[in-house]
C-alpha cells in the first residue's frame, strides 16, 4: 500500500513554497540560535536580579520574542501570547513577582538542563502553579534551547497535527503540548529519512497542513478517497499561488542582503583587508561564482579561539588588518530584527582586543534608521552605547563604494559615510 503521509512529506519537501524551502534550509535561520539563546540568559539573569520590572512593552522579553517573531511566516505572531492583556491580567508574569520568578526559574532551568526528562520535568513543575496566561507558547523559547527536543508551538502546528494524526489536541494546555510533542517525536522517527533531527522541519510541515496549502491524507481506506486525495495534491501548486507573493518577497530580500555583503567584500579587498564572509552564508552564488571568492577560508587563530568565535564566524562581513585584527565588522539587516546582530558585535566586542574600537556597523535600508535607533534605546541594548556602533545606509554605500574604493586608504572612506548611533 502507498504510504500517503510518506507521499504528502515528499511533496512538501519539493515545493518551493514550503517552509521547508522558504525557512528551514533558509540561511540566515541558524544563525538567530545563538543570539535568541544570550536573549533567554538576559531575561533570566534581569528576573534573578529583581530588575526585569513590570512591563513587557521595552523589556528583554520583548526584545527576545519579537526577534523570534520575526522569522518568516512560521512564527509569526509568536509575540500575542506574551503582550499584556490588561483586562484579562494576563499572562500573570508581570504584576506577579513570584510567577515572574517562577518563569524565570523555568528558562534556566531549561537553558542548563540536557535531557528529555529534565526538560518535561521543568514543564510539569511550571505547570502546576497554574500561572494565568502562561501556557504552551513558551515552547517557542525552549525551541531554540532544544530544537530536536522541543517542537515549536502555535495553532497552525496544532491544526495540522490534528489533522495528520486524527488527534484532538487543545490549544493552551502544558499536557496537551506535551502529548503533542510525544506524536510529533514518533512521526519524526518514522519519517526521520526525510525531515530531520531538528524538530523545526516537521513543525514547518505540520504548519503548512494546519494552514491549509497541503490537504491531510484521508482517514478511510478506500482507492476512491486516496485517488481524490492524491488528485487534489497534485493540483495543490495551483492553489497556492495565492501564497506565492509573500515568498517571492522574502527570496529577494535575500539576493539583497547577498549583494550588499558583496559590495562590503569588494571594498574590504580593494583596501587590502583580508576579508571574512559569515561562515553560513560562503557558498551562497553570486555573479557566477561563491560570496565568499576571494577571501580567507579560516578566521585567523586569535579569533578562532576566542570565548564568543562561534558567534563571530557568523557576522556577515569581517575585514582582518595585516595583525590579525578585526579592523571592521559589518551586520546587514535587510528586513530582519537587528537583535542577532547586535549579540554577535557584543561577542566580539567581549573577545579582549580582536577588534580594532569603533569599527562595527549596521548596515541597513536608508529608510531603518529611525527603527534601529528606536531599537538600541531598548534596555536590552543598554551595553552597546559604548562600542561606537555605525549606521551605514545602503544608499551612500552604494554611491561612494566606488570611489572609496580607488581613493580610499583605511577605515576613513567608510566612516565618513556612516553615521553614529
């Protein structure tokens, strides 16, 4: 007998419109773990300290969340379940410090913790105090501390569960998550060969079921029922073209981000830097060939071995000096929060004299400006007023690269087109 589901998973890997495709081989998606992660620690060392206060509005909650929001269309709206709903005084983790501590003592218990049982044993204990408004959706944070333990959580991935597995799994309940996840583990282990350890991969496909751009197989065992079933896939392109323009936007931006990072390169080289491409992003094409063709294959020793190098190897662009010093670090925040960004400057800041004082830069649309100034008043960000971070707009990039390039000596043609923050 065909295997539907087998069937089903086949075609949603194929589709270019899957979150398959548009965001669990996405590039940039790796590189958020980490910074999300530092996020959860903030959080939990501001709740120890009694200095988390009373609001999420400008909180590092919102700072964390809003980032995991952020990431294309399967957590979107990951941030609902955290906004303080006045009426209702939820979710009672702002105006009750005992709930905020036990919250807090929730994502450090998780952050330490390595084993399925310490991880469901955390939920089981912040579930039995019953906090008003705290339910599952905090299952989006314990993802990226454990993504092949912990399924991401929103009402598309329970609809499509639901549907696949014929359950009646509820929103809102830690049990109901938690019987969720066992039925998520066991598909994944059945279908292992084409999804993946990371539980980001079959969270995505049951996101794309519970949406409706891929029909569940049908429950009954008639020919008749799996013919109409499997004549209603193949048509399921058709139908989801309505989805296609969202898509297209995303995949643009990314040829953007690509080039502006090559523009960087190009200048680095051309001043006689030795230049460092984000460690996910060298293989990308560019212009007939790899982004990263032309420079260094290996970070230099001081900064391999450096406390935060897991997090440096992914900054966008690096320009090395002569002395194996990073002269200039480049971020480019095309459409995305600008948080991982700012952890993996933080990493390198923090990493003893690698980098030369006053060579980060944001590099952005014209237009962001105003949103990343908005965004470094956060008290999350409170640290980076002292490390002389730029902005750099891609509109006087793009019309001085050229000449800095032939006239420029050093790091003084780009900082005379950046402006402080």
């Amino acid at each position: 007998m065909t295997d539907l589901l087998r069937v089903l998973i086949e075609r949603w890997r194929e589709d270019p419109g899957s979150t398959y495709r548009t965001w669990f081989l996405w590039d940039e998606r790796l590189k958020n773990f980490r910074s999300i992660r530092r996020g959860i620690e903030q959080v939990v060392e501001e709740i120890e300290a009694g200095t988390f206060g009373n609001v999420y509005k400008g909180s590092s909650l919102e700072t964390i969340v809003g980032s995991i929001a952020e990431q294309r269309q399967i957590f979107k709206g990951a941030d609902h379940a955290f906004l303080w709903k006045p009426k209702l005084r939820i979710p009672d983790i702002y105006e009750n410090s005992g709930n905020q501590r036990a919250f807090g003592r929730l994502l450090h218990h998780c952050s330490c913790c390595s084993t399925e049982q310490e991880l469901v044993d955390g939920i089981e204990t912040i579930d039995r105090l019953a906090i008003k408004g705290l339910g599952p959706a905090v299952a989006n944070l314990l993802y990226f501390l454990h993504p092949t333990l912990m399924p991401p959580f929103n009402t598309a991935i329970v609809n499509g569960f639901n549907a696949v597995t014929g359950s009646k799994v509820k929103l809102g309940r830690w049990d109901q998550y938690l019987a969720m996840r066992r039925g998520i583990l066991e598909l994944n282990r059945s279908y292992r060969d084409l999804l993946s350890n990371d539980l980001g991969a079959i969270a995505g496909f049951l996101f794309d079921v519970g949406t409706g751009r891929f029909t569940a197989p049908p429950a009954g065992t008639s020919d008749s029922a799996k013919d109409a079933w499997l004549s209603e896939l193949s048509k399921a392109r058709e139908s989801a073209k309505r989805l296609e323009a969202p898509i297209a936007v995303a995949r643009e931006n990314d040829l953007t981000h690509t080039e502006v990072q090559a523009w960087l390169r190009d200048l680095g080289l051309a001043l006689g830097y030795r230049v460092w491409i984000a460690a996910n992003d060298r293989g990308r094409p560019y212009n007939g060939a790899t982004l990263a063709a032309g420079c260094i294959d290996r970070l230099p020793p001081s900064v391999e071995e450096a406390a935060g190098a897991e997090s440096i190897r992914l900054i966008d662009v690096l320009w090395i000096d002569a002395a194996s010093r990073v002269t200039a670090a480049f971020e480019v925040e095309h459409t995305t929060s600008i948080y991982s960004g700012i952890v993996r400057m933080l990493d390198l800041a923090l990493s003893s004299d690698l980098h030369a004082t006053g060579g980060l830069f944001l590099v952005a649309p014209d237009g962001r400006e105003n949103e990343v100034r908005n965004q470094l008043r956060r008290p999350a960000f409170s640290r980076v007023a002292d490390l002389q971070v730029r902005f750099l707009p891609y509109g006087e990039l793009e019309r001085n690269k050229d000449a800095i390039a032939r006239f420029g000596t050093g790091m003084k043609g780009i900082e005379a087109i950046a402006r402080l923050l």
